[in-house]
C-alpha cells in the first residue's frame, strides 16, 4: 500500500519530514525513494557552512546549486530586501513604469559586461531568462526579414533550465524522457568534454577542430538559413563541470560567424567571478549577442535573472516594437523591487570586496587540490578554473571505464562525503566543486581533506566488496 510507503515510521505524522513527504513535490528527485527515505531539512547556514535540523553542519562544496556565491545567511543583504519590502513590497515594469533598484541594476550590469550590450531585460529565474532569450532570437530573426530561421542549436549533456524552451535546448536525455521533448527544431551538437570523448591520440586543439568541423556539418544539413542561434556555457555546469577543450570557442564562434548565426553564452553559473574573471565570456573571449545571469547575481539570496542584448537585437526589437505597437512579452516579477534591490547590493558587495581579485587569490590552492585527486585511484580526470571543477570517478584510469550503475558507486561517494561533511554536486560519474566564492584557502584544504576521506572510504569499500 503507498500509505505505508509515503509515511516513515521515525516521524509522527505532524512532523517536518512527514508534512514534506504528504505534501511537497521536490525537483530532479527519486519521488518513490523520498516516501522512504524523507527529506533532510536544511536549518541554516553561516559562511560556507549549511547546517542541517539535526544539527550537522556541511562545507558546501557546490554553493547549492553552484549559486550562493556569498555563502549563507547574510545580515547586509537581509537589510536591504527588509527595506524595499517595508518601502513598496511590490511594483512592475509594465507600460514606462520603472523602479530605482531595476535601473540601477540594468545599468550596472550593462557597465560591467564582458563585450559592449545594449539592454537589460529582467525575470525571475535562469530558465526564464533562457526562455525569454529563445523569443529573441525568433523575434530577431522576424525583423530581419528571415522568420524561418527558427532552428537552435545547442550542445549535448548542456543545461540551461527546466521551462519548456529551455529545457529543449538543454541536451539532457533523461529531462526530456516523457515530456515529449525537446520541442521540434531544438538541435544538440556535440558534448566538448575532452577527457571522455576524445579519440586515441587527438590533441585537445583537434578534438575541437573536429567539434566545429561537426557543428557546421549539422549547420549545412539543416541548411544556415533556417538556423536562428548557438546556444553555450562558457563551462558546461550540471553537464558535470566541463571545462572548453584549448581552442573550443575559438573555432566554434568562426563557424557561427560564417553563417551569421547568433550566439547566446549561458553565462548563469559562470558569471560574477566564478571562472576567475568577471564573467566566463571573458575567460575564454565570447562574443555573445546574448547573455544569460541569473544565480551569483543576487548571491541566490533572491529569485532574479537577467538577459542582456546587444545593440543588433536591441534594434530589431524596436523595430518589432514600432510595427506591433509594442515589445508584448513581460513577467509579473520583471525587476521585483525587492529582488531587484538585493542583486544590485550584490554587486557592490562584489565590487567592494573585489570578488574577481578574491577568486582569482584562492583559486591557485583549490586547482592544486582538485588536480592532486587525479593520483586517487578512483579518479580519471580533475580539472577546474577559477573556482569550479569536475572530477569523473573511474574504474580503470587507463581505459577511462566507469564502475556499472548497479554499483551505486557515486551514490556511494555522495553518502560517504555526507558523512564526511561536505556536500558536493554529483552528477553521472562526475562530480562538480563550486564552493561559495568567499572560501578561504583553509577552508578549501578542509573541504578537499573531507572529500578524500570520503573518496579513501569509498575505495576501501569497494575492495571489501
Ligand atoms: C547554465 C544554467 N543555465 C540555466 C539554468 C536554469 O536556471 P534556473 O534554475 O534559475 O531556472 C541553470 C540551473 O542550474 C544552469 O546551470
């Protein structure tokens, strides 16, 4: 019977964990193993540290999801959102209206852009800022004279959120199973992931020389004027923190020239320093006409994405304006006051605090540390920038196999690193660091020390078995 399943025999019914599994749906989650297991409740958190209701405290290895970029909890941040609340709680962008923190925000960020944008549209979620990005690029492409360019291209094993667009461009398998998706004309081309996909004896230079040599081979076939945008992370996030290949961009961003393709950088878990520059745009010299933020620009303190455009979508968007009489798209939360409020505090405190610098001199110790686990024998690779990077869990290094599902071995890893009190991102074999990007050097030791440990256990287990 699914009553016995969907409630624990540890909780009385009135508590948390039975309340959560009578009522609450949680996202990327094994919803017949949560009636058993129940959720773990998060308490609070200080610094890099979250702290369970039992009291256990983690090192969060992965900010949440690669976004609490200031760590948990945060008095300054808490007294801004506090006072927009107290001031006006809520107002729109609609029909000329606007709100201060909106324009100041739109404005800084047009100020700190990697390359010269035009416009700052806002919504509430990385997703919706994909989403919205998607209707640009068909909005563009109508202006021009071009409507049927339509089709977008993006990489497989990508994220770029859950909504129906943009989990289309997203190149995951098991997010679209069942859903009837991707929506038609949502292409993936191919996963630049070096270590597992390259041939015997390519370079990294040619393993993305024949990645480009593919992109414009799918280009041609589905012929370059029905092609409306490219879609990227400057490092690929939940597709298991995956560094670009030497020379990626490079030769991907000529092809997309070529054929006058746009090019959209998913810049939500890279942007605001976390590649160790202010944007991973920078780091590996993107030329977007899109930028999607979202996370790190309000430290995850509160729900808020923006897209910035460049002058060329800008003006076409007028252009639609004036024939319809109006740029119809808008959210009810379109620069939220308070959310809006909160990101632009954020980037002062970055600015005040010199985040990119602060990156950048700690980066040094957690690329030593992350490249150090490869001599483990359950790693294959290990390779980050700035303060984000993956590590893939192997059975044999030599043949880079992986251990078969039935052996739990990752689920294995997360529970032992859990143990150990650190949470990190695991996603298949890999697993994904992005600490919060205040981490101190100590900090980053303790973090790597736990994990060890965790990944010794593991080993050690694997032996016994
Ligand atoms: C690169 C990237 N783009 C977009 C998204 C979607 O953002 P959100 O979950 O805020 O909708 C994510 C979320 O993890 C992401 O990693």
């Amino acid at each position: 019977m699914t009553t016995a399943r969907t409630t624990p025999m540890m909780h009385g019914s009135n508590s948390l964990p039975a309340m959560d599994i009578a009522s609450l749906i949680h996202p990327q989650t094994d919803l017949s193993a949560h009636g058993t297991r129940g959720p773990n409740i998060m308490a609070r958190g200080h610094g890099i540290e979250i702290v369970d209701a039992q009291g256990k405290s983690y090192i969060e290895g992965a900010a949440g999801l690669w976004c609490a970029s200031l760590g948990f909890g945060n008095e300054r941040l808490a007294r801004v959102a506090y006072e927009q609340m107290r001031d006006i709680g809520y107002y729109h962008l609609y029909r000329h209206t606007s709100l201060a923190p909106a324009i100041e925000l739109a404005s800084r960020l047009l100020a700190i852009a990697p390359v010269p944008m035009s416009k700052v549209l806002l919504q509430c979620s990385g997703s919706e800022a994909n989403d919205t990005a998607v209707k640009l690029a068909w909005y563009y492409w109508h202006a021009m004279g071009q409507p049927q360019r339509r089709k977008i291209i993006a990489r497989t094993a990508s994220y770029h959120g859950s909504t129906v667009a943009s989990v289309s461009l997203s190149g995951k398998p098991d997010m679209h199973a069942d859903f009837a998706l991707p929506l038609p004309g949502f292409l993936h081309t191919d996963f630049p992931h070096y270590y597992r996909e390259h041939r015997d004896g390519e370079s990294e230079e040619e393993f993305s020389a024949r990645l480009a040599k593919n992109l414009e081979a799918l280009i041609l076939t589905e012929g370059p004027d029905t092609v409306a945008a490219f879609w990227a992370e400057p490092v690929m996030g939940a597709g298991g923190a995956v560094l670009p290949p030497a020379g990626y961009f490079e030769a991907v961003q000529a092809v997309l020239g070529k054929y006058d393709i746009l090019f959209v950088a998913d810049e939500v878990v890279c942007g605001f320093g976390r590649t160790g520059a202010m944007w991973g745009s920078t780091t590996y010299s993107l030329k977007p006409d899109m930028i999607s933020s979202a996370k790190a620009l309000s430290a995850a303190m509160a729900p808020i994405s923006a897209l910035l455009v460049n002058e060329r979508i800008y003006q076409a968007m007028l252009r639609e304006s004036e024939k319809l009489g109006s740029f119809a798209h808008g959210y009810t939360y379109a620069g939220h006051p308070m959310a809006a409020a909160v990101a632009l505090e954020t980037l002062k405190i970055y600015e005040e605090i010199d985040i990119v610098r602060k990156v950048r001199q700690v980066a040094p110790r957690f690329l030593e540390r992350l490249a150090a686990l490869a001599d483990h024998p359950l790693v294959g690779d290990a390779r980050g920038v700035g303060l984000i990077g993956g590590v893939e869990i192997v059975a044999d290094k030599r043949t880079r196999a992986v251990f078969p599902a039935s052996a739990r071995v990752p689920a294995c890893l997360d529970e032992a690193a859990r143990r150990n009190g650190v949470i990190l991102r695991f996603i298949g074999n890999r697993v994904a660091f992005s600490p919060p990007m205040i981490i101190t050097e100590a900090e980053i030791d303790e973090l790597f020390d736990r994990f060890t440990a965790a990944l010794d256990s593991t080993a050690a287990m694997l032996k016994a078995a």
